[in-house]
C-alpha cells in the first residue's frame, strides 16, 4: 500500500482518523432540508388543490425500528470497542460509521420534516386529517430524534479508543 511517503501504513496510522465525526452543519443542513421539502410539498399541494396526505402508524413505526436497531448496534460497537477495546473488521466498522453518519442525517431530515408538517397542520386543527397529521406528525418527529441521538451514539462509539499509555501524565502543580 504505497503512499508516496516513507512508512507505509504505519505512516498511515500515526496520521489517525481520516473521518471526522458529522459536523453540526451538516445536522442543520439536513433539517432544513427537510422542513424546505415538505414546505415545498405543502405548497405545491395546496396551489394544486389536491388534497393533503394524512399519515398513519406507518410513519412513525419504521423510525422507531430503526432507531431500536442503530441504539441496539452503537450499545454493541461501544461495549466491543471502547470497553473491551477488541478491534472490529474494517468492512464491519465502515458499515458501522456509514450506518451511524446516515442514521444521523437521515432522522434529522425526516424529524424535521414531520415536525414542519405537523406545525403546517395545526391551523385546521379540528378535522379528523389535520389532527392525525399533527398526531402522528409528532410522534414521527420523537422517534426521528430518537433514532437521530442512536445514529449519534453509534459514530460515537466507532472511535477508536486512545492507548491509556499514550495519554499525557499530570503535570504538578
């Protein structure tokens, strides 16, 4: 695996990580993405005059699968690697940090734009269809969160752990 410089991999290593945990930018970019297509969607809608969707159990449900399935993987990958400090494959920790850095965007983007719909929905509060938009809007909004902090998590404990010999000694004071 030749890099153009002396060392080798180990060169390679000694550099460290060459992914950076997920930016808070990126976050907000992914929640104004979604707030900016459902409000799009709303609009182009109404200007149609179609009639709005009325969302169900089945939006809310897979995002809580998810959310349990990535919360399930990151309390696995962090008792694996950062308690037991036993090193993963490096196809399975890839999958892992695509897994963690995909949960997190994609939960931020689809809370966010259940949030907005739910928010939109709120002025024709009494109807049946409203109500179950802002309903099961919000709950759809909870389980993105909760599968967007579970996304968090996972990225999280694909750190790899510092060496407890390498860490610097106290200084006296």
């Amino acid at each position: 695996m030749p890099t153009g410089r002396s060392g080798g991999l180990e060169a390679i290593v000694a550099e460290g990580p060459s992914v950076g945990a997920t930016t808070a930018r990126s976050v907000a970019t992914a929640a104004v993405v979604g707030v900016g297509v459902v409000w799009v969607g709303w609009q182009v809608l109404l200007y149609a005059g179609a009639g709005l969707p009325v969302i169900g159990v089945g939006a809310w449900v897979p995002i809580l699968l998810l959310a349990a399935v990535t919360g399930w993987l990151a309390w696995q990958t962090h008792s694996l690697v950062q308690r037991r400090r036993e090193p993963l494959e490096p196809d399975v920790a890839v999958v892992r940090l695509r897994l963690a850095k995909t949960s997190l965007l994609a939960a931020t983007a689809l809370a966010s734009g259940y949030g907005s719909l739910a928010l939109l929905s709120l002025s024709a509060w009494p109807t049946p269809s409203a109500s179950a938009r802002v309903i099961h809007g919000a709950i759809a909004l909870v389980a993105g969160i909760c599968w967007a902090g579970a996304g968090w998590l996972l990225e999280r404990a694909c750190r790899i752990p510092k060496d407890p010999d390498e860490e610097p000694a106290p200084r006296p004071e």
